[in-house]
C-alpha cells in the first residue's frame, strides 16, 4: 500500500513534539491519523483542518475524543509544506487569543530564521 503524499509534515523546533508527547495514547493515535489524512488526500475536510479566520495564514488541525478538543496551530511554507507549530488543549468556544498570538509569533520566527540562512 504505496500512499502519495500530497503535503509535507515538518515539526517545528519541539513545540509539536513537546504538547505531543504531553498527550494520552488514545489522542495520540487520532492526532497521528489525522496527520496522516491532512499529508495524503487533496481535500482535507474542515473538521480536521481548518484556515484561522482573522490570522496571517494560520490553520489549525482538529482533533476531537471523548468530549476533549485540541488544536495544533500550523501554517504553510513553499506550497506543500505544512509547518506544526504549538499546540493546546481547547476548553472554550473561541480559541485563545494567546494561543493565536503565539502561533503569529512563532509563525514570524521560523520565517525569519529561514530568511537569515
């Protein structure tokens, strides 16, 4: 079973790595698919991934289990490179703007590293 991969999965610095490793097995199975669909298929439903209204090309990957939400805010490079940068566990109807701002932040940083290569 050889899938085509029709984006890329890059881990920025250990953001992802680190609420990742934070999470129970069950989540990290769901996230792990969900990666795995948003990597492989053209049109990722909005369920699982979705733009950020109101950010500078900010999505975020929706993972759901058990009544518990989480998000891991991510952004696109060079077209098909998705970049996973921090994640959260979301206990509100409106996503945190703190959360928000650090993902612009963290957005802004890689981007400027990039550039300063």
């Amino acid at each position: 079973m050889n899938e085509e991969y029709k984006r890329n999965i890059f881990y920025y610095k250990r953001y992802y790595l680190d609420f990742f490793e934070s999470l129970e097995d069950e989540v990290k199975k769901k996230f792990n698919w969900t990666l795995k669909l948003i990597a492989t298929i053209e049109r990722v439903p909005s369920k699982f991934f979705k733009h950020i209204e109101g950010s500078t090309g900010l999505y975020e990957v929706r993972v759901e289990l058990g009544g518990n939400i989480y998000r891991v805010f991510n952004f696109f490079d060079e077209g098909r490179l998705v970049i996973l940068i921090n994640g959260f566990q979301k206990k509100s109807q409106q996503t945190p703007k703190k959360e928000i701002e650090k993902a612009e932040k963290l957005k802004k940083e890689y981007f400027d590293e990039k550039e300063s290569k």
